[in-house]
C-alpha cells in the first residue's frame, strides 16, 4: 500500500521540501525535489554527519540546482543526490523510491 507524503504542486519547481515520514522504528525525513516536473526524493540526511539538510524545518539553502548542507556546506545536486563539494565527496544523498499519483508524492 502507497502513503501519500505531499501534493505535487506543493513541491516547487527548482525547489525541495522535507516530509516527516512515520514508522515503526520512529520515522525519518524525506527531501522531496521537483526539477523540470520530475520529482524525485532522498533521505533528508547528510552522509557526511548524519544531520538533517534544513537549516530549519522544511527550509533548504537551494543555490541554483543543488541544496547545501547547513551545518557543513556539503553540497548536492538536488536532481540525482550526488555530493557536488564539500565533507561528503564521492558519496551523496539516499534516494527513496517515489511515485506521483493523481498529483499526489506516494512512498511505499
């Protein structure tokens, strides 16, 4: 069965959002982008420090098409996740398998 995490249109495009994700072991935060239409999502965790991307709560420092990590400056390109610079090279983002359904961002 599918979870619905948020509705395409509320994803901007060039943007990111996070989505708090529940589940047995707590939950996790899930960046969701939007490039050109396409969205895509990973998990909302620098693998450089295991801190969440956001400077605040769903805020992301977007720089054209690539977020940066708030705490080290890691930066990603938000359409694959790869690490661009920083702490994390040759590493990147965790990426979450997602759906869009009838203008909704499904899991599952």
């Amino acid at each position: 069965m599918r979870k619905v995490l948020i509705a395409e249109q509320e994803v901007p495009n060039g943007g990111a959002v996070a989505v708090d994700v529940q589940s047995a072991t707590g939950g996790f935060s899930v960046l969701v982008t939007r490039i050109d239409g396409v969205v895509q999502a990973f998990h909302n965790e620098c693998p450089h420090a295991g801190r969440r991307l956001d400077w605040a709560p769903g805020r992301f420092l977007i720089e054209g098409r690539s977020v940066v990590c708030a705490a080290h400056g890691a930066t990603f390109d938000i359409g694959s996740g790869a690490c661009l610079g920083g702490p994390c090279r040759g590493t990147g983002l965790t990426p979450i398998v997602v759906a869009v359904e009838d203008g909704k961002v499904t899991i599952g």
